[in-house]
C-alpha cells in the first residue's frame, strides 16, 4: 500500500515533485530537494518527494542489500530540508513492471504533480525505459513541467551513493559526510544490554539497528549523541564486543554518552558519526579494556563547542 508522510494528511490540488530512490540524500539529491522546496513556496503550492520500499536493488538485483539510510532515517531528512510530504511506493516484482507511460500517470493524475523536479541522468518504468526527454514530452500532455538539474561534483568528482558508501567502507568518515552534506548517523533505539560498562565504571546505551541498515566496519567511532533536544558527546563501539560478550556472534551497536545521567530504554536516539578512532579489539581482561575506553574518550573529535 502506497503511504503519505509528512505535514499532510491528504494529496494536495497540485504539487511540486521530484522522485527517486533518495538512498543516501547527498549533496545533489539536497540541491534538487531544496529546489523542489523553493520552488514550491515561492508558487504557494505544496512540495513533495515520491520514494520506495523496500530499495529497489533489493527487490531486483540483491535481496541482502542494505541501504545507507533506512527508510525512517531518509523520512527524518526529507522532513528536516522542508518536503511538504513523502509518498512511498512499495517496490515490489510487480511495481517494477509497470511502463513508463503507466509511471507518469501515478505522477501526473495520483500525485497531481504540476511541476516535477529530476536530475539529468533519471530514469524510470520498466527496463528504465523512461528518460528525462520521456518525461518532458508527456508532461506536456498533463499541463505539467520539468525541470532537469545537472550532477552535482564535489571537489572534481561525481557525487553518488555508491562512492559515499564507499568511503565508509574504507572508514573515511569525514570524506563521507562531506559528500552527503551532514554526518552520516543512524537512529535506533534503545534496548536493554548485558550492564557490564555499568560494572565498569562505563555505562552505555545498547541501540537496536533495524537488520537491513548499513553500518560502518566494526571498531569504535569518535560520534555525537542526539537525545530529545540536546547533542551530547559520545564514544560507538560496533561489533561484537569480544573481550565481554558470551554471544559472539550478534553484532551491536553501543555507546557511551559522555556527561549524561539517567535511563534512556525505549527512547530513540540518533548518533553521527565523526570519525573511526581504532579498530575493535579483544583484550586480555578488562582492566586493560578500561584503560582503552580512557584513551577512546581522550582521543574522540567530536567535540562540542
């Protein structure tokens, strides 16, 4: 079943559009949103971005793909830049079907779209049989408009998903975050954890990852910690915790929040990562584990100022 989000509980007469996978929302998926924004308050009328889910390669290609950000995670983005409304199709074997022809009409009469908003390579329906000069010639046809916006570079390079989860990979956080624009975080909550940081003087917050988000390597990450309205420091361990964990073979995701007190089960929380501070480690006993966490929180550069 196809769901709206956002700040409308139903489609508008008309809207300004722009649709997409929005995986990872980099610096040139944010230049076409904040046009698609713009443009809309500028002409009265209400912005929207269509988006999917499950992400198309995993229906089509690769069924363990896990995207960058969760669908959730690229909502709270959306959102956040100013999108009236989202509208998510479920992209299943028989959505991939339809043809172009039957594309542009769930964009022009579903979603009423007057304007609509893309980059220059998009395209779309059945085989991407649609291209750009597709939509232009058909739009025509509803009363409607394109608008085309060039590739966004970024230091001589195309800005593209696969390059930033590129550089994640090889944990070059601050180069990721750089091309996405804002730091690269995940949102999760928090969930009830073995307690042994409390027994050592290190009390973290166990938070639950949904299994389909993609996570950087395992080690442990200079990050902030986003609780309600405050930003606090933090220090992320992502692994399998082998100096204290029985379970070793359940990969987590654990931080420790410098300069906060209190319970934070069932709250979500949102942690961006700034930088990759060491790889994970089995230590001996945890004395020497102790000492390490000292010199992660010593060594962490995100730092508020």
């Amino acid at each position: 079943m196809t769901r709206l989000i956002g700040r409308n509980a139903a489609l508008p007469a008309e809207c300004v559009l722009t649709v997409g996978k929005f995986e990872s929302v980099h610096l040139g998926h944010r230049q076409l949103l904040n046009e698609v924004v713009a443009f809309s308050r500028e002409r009265g009328i209400v912005s929207a971005a269509a988006t999917f889910e499950p992400h198309p390669v995993t229906t089509l290609v690769d069924h363990f793909y896990k995207p960058l950000f969760t669908i959730g995670e690229r909502e709270h983005i959306l959102l956040k830049i100013g999108i009236d409304f989202i509208v998510e199709y479920p992209f299943d074997n028989e959505f991939a079907t339809i043809s172009r022809e039957e594309f542009c009409r769930k964009i022009f009469v579903e979603l009423r779209a007057r304007y609509i908003f893309v980059g220059e390579s998009y395209r779309f329906g059945r085989g991407r049989a649609g291209t750009v000069e597709f939509l232009q010639t058909i739009a025509s046809t509803y009363g409607a408009e394109v608008k085309i916006l060039p590739h966004r570079e970024y230091g001589g390079s195309k800005v593209g998903t696969r390059e930033i989860r590129a550089l994640i990979e090889e944990k070059k956080i601050k180069e990721a975050s750089d091309l996405l624009g804002f730091p690269f975080f995940i949102i999760g909550g928090v969930v009830h954890g073995n307690k042994i940081g409390r027994s050592m003087g290190y009390p973290t917050v166990n938070i639950d990852i949904p299994d389909n988000k993609f996570l950087p390597p395992d080690g442990v990450y200079s990050t902030l910690t986003h609780i309600g309205g405050n930003v606090y420091e933090s220090v992320t361990n992502i692994g399998f915790k082998p100096t204290v964990s029985a379970n070793g073979d359940k990969r987590s995701v654990e931080s420790f929040i410098l300069n906060f007190k209190g319970e934070l089960y069932g709250e979500e929380l949102r942690t961006e990562f700034i930088s990759f501070l060491r790889p994970e480690i089995k230590f001996s006993n945890k004395e020497l584990l102790m000492k390490q966490i000292k010199e992660d929180i010593k060594n962490r550069t995100g730092r508020l100022t």
